[in-house]
C-alpha cells in the first residue's frame, strides 16, 4: 500500500514554486506601488491578482499535485486590498468621512503597507479557518488522494497548511509592528529613511527571510524522503509496472469481518481494525469475473453477492486502480464461524463507534471508505436530488445499517451525494447560489 504513497521530486518543487510565487506577488504589489504613481496602486494589485490568477488556473489544468490553496489566498488579499484602497478613496472623494493622507494614493505619502498587511491577516485567517469548505479542498479529499490513502501524501498536506499559518502569522506580525510605529513613531511631515524601511522594507526583508527558510526546509525534507525510500523520480513512476489493488468487505447480516492487527500503511508498524481481504494485481483495466474468484479463494465462501463499491486511478499516472467491492454472505455472521482469511465478525454498531471514537485505531483507508459509505447513504435519505430536504423536520437524523447497504441501489461510484452533502437546502441563501452556480455553469460551456 506504501507504493502509491510515495512523493515524486516535482511535488515538492511544486511547494517551493507556489510559496515563490505568492511571495513576489506580495513584494511585486508593495514594491510596484511605491516605484509608480500612487494612483497606479490599485491597478498594480489588480494586475498582480491577474497573473497569480493565470498560475492558478494553469496548475488545476496540469493537474497539479501541489496544494493551490496558498495561492489561491494571496491572490483573495490582494484583490481585497485593491478594492478597499478603491472603496476607502471613493468615500474621501464623496466627502464621506476625512481620511490620513496615507491612506489616500491621491496624496503624498501614501503608504500601502497600513492596508495590505491587515487586509491580508483577515482574509487569510477566514480562508484558512474556512478552508476545508473550498473547491480545491473538496477535490483535494475526493480525487487527489487515491481514495482517502494520503500515505505520506499527508506531508503535502500538512505543508500547504504551514505555509498558510506561516503567511497568516507573518502578515500580523508586520501589521503590529507598521501600525504600531505609524500611532507612535510616525512623524506626518514627509518619509525619511526610517519611516522607508519600517513601512516597505521590513515587510520586503520578512518575505525575503521567508523565502530562505522554506527552501532550506524543502531541501531538507528531500533529503529525509530519499533516505527513507519515500521519495520517487518521474521516471521511476513512468516506468513502474501497472496495477490494480482491491479491497473487499465481506458483510453477513449487519456484521463485518474485519482483523485488529492489521499494518497502519502510513507508519508500516502500527495495528489497526480493516478488512483482511486486500489483494494487489499487476494488470490494469478491468478485472472482470477475476475478481469474484479472487474474493472467493480468500474466504473460502463460494455463494456470496458480489457488489462493486466504488474505484480511483492514480493521479499521478492513471496506471495504479485502487478498488472496493462489498462481498455480501447470505444469511448471518453465526453461519460462517470461520473463512479462510484470519478476522472477526465485528457489528456495524461497533464499527460506527470506532470510526466516530477512536479513528486511530481504523485503517486510514477503511475510515475514509466508511466516511464515503455513510455519507452518501445518509444524505440520499435526508435529501432528494435537487438538495431539498425530504422532510420538514430539520432534527431528523436517519440511520442505516448493513442490510439497507446490499438492498441499495444507489451508485457509490457516482459524487452526486457527496455533493448535494456540501451543497444542499441548509445551506445560506441556496437558491440564490444554485441559481449562480447554474448560470456560471452554463457559460463556461
């Protein structure tokens, strides 16, 4: 399972490029706005935005493997930070309310770091508290992981991640320390060489000095993932070998068979709850009646309901399949008091409370298989295809078991739930927003 956890070499470049280049989009925005006339300042930002924009999109359509967030927060401050300077000097023209000369581009001095730098904390502070609701997040979790198996994908993860923290701790800092020398230092007369460097260059030196450290830790993080064999080159991942993994849950009644010493596939050490009938196939393309032969050698029970789950190729090369399939047995759990494969007969409700209680202690993959299944099941009860809920009852919280799963005929395949669970009648304004959705739809076609 550990093979397709691997990082390839261009995925960590991936993490330095997209920190660059939100780093000079801050410094081109600041710097730019300073060199030209201070008029010019909304349009630099606005263009700055455009070209981040233009990264971004051209990363989603190569398909990238990097996390797009961290950008795609920048470019939401730098926009923000365009049209509040535009809002603040339109309510001074109108003669809204008086404004400081510096925070004016009609004036001089007018120095951009008293917005761009509080604007930038709050946005990035709401994005990132918010961040789990994002389109690139959903598709992230749904598509980019392989099905729920990070392996040490999570790295990646957990790197995009810091690097939000590490904008949104440095954006306040510089925003303590200029507007804490503009109340208290600041002398409103004209810019010396002190005022220069407080309001441009200590924000220029922060980006600079983040810039080395973030290197200095990617190269370091390539060195450990070469020394641990987790890392891959694109050749290597062009020349390997297709295959096709399968996982089965075998199901009787509303029963489980399941093993409590399994191998944690991200440490390689750890035990944990999954299903023992996992196999791995050096072929690609469709299995055909293999697979019912297969499932049946492992559990030695030749009468059974095979019913497909739900499949993912790997993104990285669309050789790799990892696919699930449910194995129903007829009858109960008591009537097979033994298979061929090692495990247990586990209820449903147990399996429930360890997903909800201790998760550690479930296979990453089995959770997320789970969190799959109930999903689409609970959500297919609660709303109809248009995200209405069914019933008036807002409380209303259904539940489902294992028999209700075999007699099922939805698609598990199909994301259509996991998307009307994301965006559905709870939602603010929903109509409002489908309606948008819709047009916005339409008029990409």
């Amino acid at each position: 399972m550990r093979d397709f956890g691997k990082i390839n070499t261009t995925q960590i470049y991936g993490l330095w490029k997209n920190l660059t280049v939100c780093l000079i989009a801050v410094i081109s925005t600041l710097i730019f706005s300073k060199i030209l006339p201070y008029y010019l300042s909304p349009v630099v930002a606005l263009l700055v935005a455009s070209g981040l924009y233009i990264y971004i999109y051209n990363e989603r359509f190569a398909n990238s493997r990097s996390c797009i967030v961290p950008p795609i927060t920048i470019l939401y401050s730098i926009v923000a930070y365009a049209f509040l300077t535009i809002i603040l000097n339109l309510m001074h023209v109108w003669g809204l309310f008086e404004m400081p000369h510096e925070f004016i581009f009609f004036t001089d001095p007018f120095i951009p770091a008293l917005i761009l730098n509080p604007v930038s904390f709050i946005v990035l502070l709401i994005t990132f508290l918010q961040r789990k609701k994002l389109r690139p997040c959903i598709d992230c979790r749904s598509n980019k992981s392989f099905g729920g198996q990070r392996g040490v994908y999570g790295i990646l993860n957990y790197e995009a991640h810091l690097q939000m923290k590490n904008f949104i701790v440095l954006s306040g800092l510089l925003t303590l320390a200029v507007w804490l020398y503009y109340q208290f230092s600041y002398i409103n007369t004209n810019i010396n060489s002190r005022d220069s460097y407080i309001f441009t260059w200590l924000t220029v030196i922060g980006v600079f000095l983040d810039e080395i450290y973030f290197s200095w830790r990617y190269y370091n993080l390539y060195l450990d993932l070469k020394e641990n064999d987790e890392l891959i080159t694109p050749d290597e991942l062009r020349d390997m070998t297709a295959k096709t993994y399968i996982r089965f849950y075998v199901v009787a009644g509303d029963k489980m068979y399941l093993t409590d010493n399994a191998v944690d596939s991200n440490d390689g050490k750890s035990e944990v709850w999954d299903t023992p009938f996992f196999t791995k196939q050096s072929m690609n393309g469709r299995l055909g009646d293999d697979v019912k032969s297969i499932i049946k050698r492992m559990t030695g029970i030749y009468n059974g309901e095979l019913k497909f789950f739900y499949g993912r190729k790997s993104p990285d090369d669309n050789k790799h399949s990892l696919l699930r399939y449910f194995y129903f047995l007829d009858g109960e759990a008591e009537d097979y008091p033994e298979l061929d494969t090692p495990g247990e007969w586990v209820s449903f409700d147990k399996v429930k409370y360890i997903y909800s209680n201790q998760p550690r202690k479930m296979a990453e993959l089995a959770v997320y298989d789970i969190t799959r299944l109930a999903t689409i099941m609970l959500t297919e009860k609660i709303f109809d295809e248009n995200g209405f809920r069914k019933s008036g009852i807002r409380s209303y919280m259904p539940t489902f078991n294992l028999r209700e799963v075999r007699k099922s005929k939805i698609d598990f395949q199909d994301d259509k739930w996991i998307e009307i669970s994301l965006f559905n009648s709870d939602t603010r304004l929903y109509k409002l927003k489908k309606w948008w959705r819709t047009r916005t739809q339409k008029s990409q076609r």
